[in-house]
C-alpha cells in the first residue's frame, strides 16, 4: 500500500493550488510540444518513403526541404531553418517541462497531500513513467547520432556522403549494415513506446478525454505508432535486404 500519484487540491492552501497550477501547465506545455512533434515524425517519416519511388523523387523531396520550402514566400533556404527553430524551441521546452514534472513527482511522493492509488494501476502508473523516461532517454540519444549522421554529414557510414545525393547517403548507410539497421530498430522501439503513452497522455491532459472517448484515443494512438514503426522501418529495411539499391 501507500503510492502516490494523484493530487487533492480542492482542501490545499494558496501555495499548494499555485503549485498544483504550475505542475498543470508544464504537463499542457509538455502535451502541445509532443503533439506538434509527432507531427514533424510523421510527415518525416512519409517524405522517407520516397526512396520507394526512386533517386529522382527522394532528391527532389531533399531539395524541397532544404531550398524550397516556403518559397516565393520567404527566402530559398529560409524555410528549414524556421523548421528547425520551432523543433528545437519544442524539444527544449518538453524536456525540460518532463524534467521539472518528474523533480516534482519525486519531491511530492510520500507527502500526505496525494490520494493513494494501489495496486495494478500504481504498477501501470510507475511502469509508463520509466517507460517514458528510458524511452525518451534513447530517443534523445539517437536523435543526436541521426543529426550527425544524415545533416551534419560528421558520422559517414558506407561512404563519402558529401560527395553524395540524399539518396544515396542513404543507400550506403542502410546496404548491408546489420548493425546499423539494429541502431534504428532500438531507437523506433523507443519512438513507438514514447508515442504511444504519449498521444494518449496528451489528448487526456488537455481535457479532450472522456470515458466514452477512451477507446478512440486508445486507437488512435495505436494507429498513429503502428504508421510511424512500421513507415520509418520500411526505407532502411527494404534498403538492408537489396530491394530498393
Ligand atoms: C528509420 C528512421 C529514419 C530515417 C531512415 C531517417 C532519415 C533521414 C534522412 C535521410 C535525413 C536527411 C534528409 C535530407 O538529406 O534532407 C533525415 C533528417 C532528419 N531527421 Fe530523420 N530519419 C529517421 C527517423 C527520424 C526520427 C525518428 C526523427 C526524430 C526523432 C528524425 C529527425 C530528423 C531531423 C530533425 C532531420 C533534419 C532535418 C533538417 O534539419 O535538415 N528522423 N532523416
């Protein structure tokens, strides 16, 4: 018996209710950014599968991301980097939104202020909360490899990528690679776990949930990480195996 997860504000003082307000806030902010980043993953992951039609499409698909996205609208080239700010505005502020919710988990167990929760759903609780952590841990980490593998051209596996198209930096990395395919199978684990607890989270922390609606959301975040394991797995795959060379 004993753990803790859900707060009782409704008899708190002031301070406790601004705090409680506070933890609110940072669990919205934290449900926006993953929102607007699965998005950014999911159309990822469709302009990925352009590799199925071809080195034209794909490099066509590369160029538009780099030079013409938002153009005569903007600048050429001005485009990715509006992408970039807004993703990395939203990574930095979910994880340091997931940091100070987690401080405050820790710091709050054990008080008397929190209802009691027992059993199968404090294990549930505690389990998606490690989940999370760990997953968002790898997430991050491959995150970082991916940048200096594919856009910073720093981490060059199977070939001289500046002297290659998009597509082709991909054809090598992927050809014949095991442990490279490994690295990306672990990190859409990752993905499809953080996601999956993710969407639903979110939809539930900013109201949209009710009991008649949970199945739907169940669903659609099931949806949603079946398309993005299933999507971002299939270019590297179908790549390893000589089908798409
Ligand atoms: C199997 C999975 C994936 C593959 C094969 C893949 C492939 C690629 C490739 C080829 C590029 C370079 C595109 C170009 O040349 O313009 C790229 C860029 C990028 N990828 Fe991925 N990706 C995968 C998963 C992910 C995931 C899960 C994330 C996010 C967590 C991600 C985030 C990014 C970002 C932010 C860029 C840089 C866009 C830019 O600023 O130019 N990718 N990816």
């Amino acid at each position: 018996m004993g753990g803790v997860v859900s707060k009782n504000v409704s008899s708190s003082s002031p301070i406790q209710k601004k705090g409680h307000q506070t933890g609110v806030a940072h669990k919205v902010a934290m449900a926006f950014t993953g929102l607007l980043l699965v998005l950014f993953v999911l159309s990822h992951m469709y302009g990925n599968l352009k590799v199925f039609n071809g080195p034209e499409s794909f490099n066509n698909y590369a160029q538009f991301l780099q030079e013409d996205i938002g153009y005569p609208l903007i600048s050429k080239g001005d485009g990715i980097w509006i992408i970039r700010s807004v993703l990395t505005l939203a990574i930095v502020w979910h994880l340091y939104a997931a940091l100070v919710t987690w401080r405050r988990g820790k710091r709050g167990r054990g008080k008397v202020q929190y209802k009691v929760k027992s059993g199968v759903k404090k294990r549930q609780s505690y389990g998606s909360a490690l989940t999370m952590r760990y997953a968002g841990i790898v997430l991050l980490a491959f995150f970082i490899f991916h940048l200096l593998q594919f856009t910073a051209l720093k981490i060059e596996i199977g070939g001289d990528y500046h002297a290659l198209t998009p597509y082709d930096r991909l054809i090598v990395a992927f050809s014949g690679n095991w442990w490279l395919w490994l690295i990306y199978l672990v990190a859409m684990i990752a993905l499809s776990l953080h996601v999956h607890h993710g969407v639903f989270s979110a939809l539930a922390t900013l109201g949209l949930e009710r009991r008649s609606r949970e199945k739907l959301f169940m669903a659609l975040s099931g949806v949603i990480t079946l398309c993005l394991f299933v999507g971002f797995m299939l270019p590297p795959t179908a790549i390893f195996l000589g089908w798409v060379h």
